[in-house]
C-alpha cells in the first residue's frame, strides 16, 4: 500500500508528519540507513575515485546508474544530456512513463570543479573520507541512492512516482545543463510537481532562493607584433585593463545583494611580444535580474567605449633618437572584442509559506531540528525561476575544503539528515 498524507488525521502538518513517521515501514526505512553506514561510505569511496570533470561526467553517470539498476528501479537509463536517470513507480501510476500524472524530481549533481588529469586518491580514516569531490557533491549523489534503496528496502510505494537523477553539468561553465535538460527535453518535462536538490553534507540547511549569476569571457584581438618593432601595435592586454578598471567603478546596491568578480585573465606568448589576443572572464551575481541585466548593459557599454578609443587613436612615432635601421615599424590593425555569455543562471525563491517550505518545517521540528533558510546558486535555480517548488538540501554529514584537492566529508550525522530526507519526499502532495 501507498504512504497517502492526504488521507492522514489528525489534519496539522505536525501531527501528519508524527504519524507518518510512526509508519512500521518508514521505521524500516530509518533501519536501512543505520544499518547501511559502512556500505555507504563504500559507495561514495568508489564512486570520488572516479573522475569527473566538467563535461567529462559520463564515467561517473555510468556507475550511478549501475547502482541505479541493482536498486531494481524503472526505466534505468542515461539520457541524451548525460543524467543518469531511474524511476520509483508512485502508486498513482502503474505505468509512469506512459501516463501524464505529475512526479517529484530528487537529483544530485555528478560533476566537480576540478579539470581532467586531477590526481585523486581517496582515503577512508574512520567516518571521514579525503578526496576532491568528495563532500561536493558525492555526498549528494550517496544520499540520493540511499534514499532510493531505503524505499526499496522497505517496501515502501510513494503516492507520487519519484525521478531519482544523477545529473550533469552543475558546476562553473556546466551552467546546470543537466536539470535545463530535465525541464526542457525530459519525458517528465512538463510534470515535476516538486523538486529536492541534494547538495553537499548538511542536516538542517535549505536553500530556498536562487542567486541569479551571468557570467561572460570577453574576447579581444589586435595585429600583434613584436614589442621593439611594432611598439605602436594596440595591446589587447592594455585595452582589455581599461575594461576591468571600468567596470570596477561601476556602482553595485548593497540590496538587492550584487556583486562582480574578474575570474581569470590571459593572454599574451612572451614578454617581448605585443599579444595578438586577451582575454577574461566576468562572473555577475544578484537576487534581482534587473541588476545582472543593468551589469550586463555596463559591460557591454564598457567594451565599446574601449575599442573605440583604441581605434580612434592614430599612430604616433616613438619620442626616442633611433637609427634608420632601428626605427620602429608602424603597424596598423584594429583591436575587435567578443562577448560570448558562457553561463545564465537563474534567480528565484520559494515564496514563504510554500507547502514545500511548510512540510520541511514540521519535519525539522518532529526530528528536532532548526531550519537554516539560506540563498545560494544551486540546481534549483532552474526550477525557482520557472515557479516550480524546490529546495536544495544538504544530504548529511559535515565537509570542509571544498573545491580543493584536499575536500574532506564527515558521515557523522548523515543517518539524521536522511531520515529528514526520506520523510520530506514521504510527505510531498502534487
């Protein structure tokens, strides 16, 4: 039979949420996740000793979906995107894939920050696992299958059909292609009823809004040259500095938040040669869009006043007495800029009140937690900006270090952040 929350009395959340805890089979559930710690941490070992990069996730996807498979899910499979996908059928549907019911969506994130050729070496001390990746976001992706395998170890049918994915493309230049692809081209699409991102360790933190962020590589090239011969070339370096000055000046409100960040900068072969190109990356970020668009139009703006300034310079000839033979060649050429945007994410908020964000309350209080509402750049960006209800949760545990190659993640605690986990998606009504 089906867990149903609707058909629960006493009618209070809290007491709804008391009484589906009381279930013998959720308690069986809470068993596995007790009884399981040492197989979890064997999971989420193998699975940070596999590498990946971004764009380079399909490995890791194919393990996911493996324990996807012997968890005896439905429809396992990779999608055309890179997620790793399975579905538990809810018992509003005997048939998930063919129907039209509405499901709820729980995913993690399979990328890391760290580029191909990274070493990792894993090592296990205890409950503590040391690796890159590691808390970020193996944590999330070993909580995900774990609630999976609870369910099934308890026998347990939602009322909803649950899609469990392992997906792709959260971190930096990723720019959450994998959950764009869960609600732009996925067969469930148009149907996620509600979605929980497991990020990280944590037991009490959600994240209910989203911080919208647009972030541009600016582009610049110029004739280049040597730097004795061609000394009067335009240095796209130069130019490319007047760009970041500029914008630095730029005003940004202290609320709506807003910030901007000069990421990288490049360019250049030798010290002796006047660059044929420069280029660096603009990380924009605030709650408001109207501010990312503002910074957006000053960057833009700022670009243009610089190559037509260095444009319109004309070439002069060098103030020092040279011979004949040693004089500098003029070397005309114009400087041209590029703007690509490599990433557009999404703001939002779950507006308070939310039965998503009321749900998770009761279940904080029944398991004696305080809910710790926070503001971050998530997977859940995407379903925050298209009204969707979403939270990002922290999947247990503590970490520490994270995006360096020393990244650590602590299993105390887990089995606390999963019962809450386990009784949030338990308590989800479409």
């Amino acid at each position: 039979m089906p867990l149903k929350m609707s058909t629960m009395v006493p009618s209070t959340l809290y007491a709804r949420i008391s009484r589906l805890a009381a279930d013998r089979r959720v308690h069986q559930a809470f068993r596995w996740f007790h009884l399981n710690d040492g197989r979890l941490m064997e999971w989420q070992r193998a699975m940070v000793a596999i590498p990946a990069p971004p764009f380079g996730e399909a490995e890791r996807a194919g393990w996911v979906a493996e324990r996807l498979h012997e968890l005896c899910l439905d429809d396992v499979h990779i999608d055309n995107e890179g997620n790793a996908i399975g579905v538990m059928a809810g018992a509003d549907s005997a048939d998930p894939i063919a129907t039209r019911q509405p499901v709820v969506l729980v995913s993690a994130h399979l990328d890391t920050v760290f580029p191909a050729g990274t070493p990792i070496l894993p090592t296990v001390d205890g409950r503590r696992l040391t690796a890159p990746g590691a808390c970020d976001n193996a944590a999330g992706v070993i909580g995900m299958l774990a609630l999976a395998a609870a369910l099934k170890s308890a026998e347990i049918v939602p009322e909803r059909t649950i899609v469990f994915a392992g997906n792709v493309g959260e971190e930096g230049e990723g720019d959450l292609r994998g959950v764009r692809h869960l609600y732009s081209r996925s067969l469930w699409a148009d149907r996620i009823a509600a979605h929980l991102v497991l990020d990280g360790a944590g037991e009490a933190i959600a994240v209910n809004e989203a911080l919208g962020s647009r972030r541009f590589l600016v582009t610049l090239e110029g004739p280049g040259g040597h730097s004795w011969s061609d000394a009067d070339a335009p240095n796209p370096i130069a130019v490319l500095a007047t760009i970041i000055v500029a914008m630095q000046r730029v005003p940004l409100p202290a609320m709506p938040r807003t910030t901007l960040n000069v990421g990288t900068i490049e360019g250049g072969s030798a010290v002796n040669a006047v660059p044929e190109a420069a280029a660096a990356r603009f990380d924009l970020r605030s709650t408001d869009r109207e501010q990312l668009e503002r910074l957006e139009g000053e960057l833009r703006l700022a670009v243009a006043a610089a190559i037509d300034r260095i444009n319109a310079e004309p070439n002069t000839e060098t103030n020092v007495e040279i011979s004949a033979q040693q004089r500098p060649q003029k070397k005309a050429g114009l400087v041209c800029a590029r703007i690509e945007r490599i990433g557009d994410r999404p703001a939002g908020r779950l507006p308070e009140g939310s039965p998503l964000l009321e749900t998770l309350r009761a279940v904080d209080r029944h398991l004696g937690l305080q809910t710790q509402l926070r503001l971050a750049s998530t997977d859940a960006n995407i379903p925050l900006s298209l009204g969707i209800p979403a939270l990002s949760l922290g999947a247990g545990g503590d970490g520490g270090g994270i995006h360096t190659r020393n990244e650590w993640f602590d299993a105390t605690g887990r089995e606390l952040a999963l019962k809450r986990l386990l009784l949030l998606l338990l308590a989800l009504e479409a």
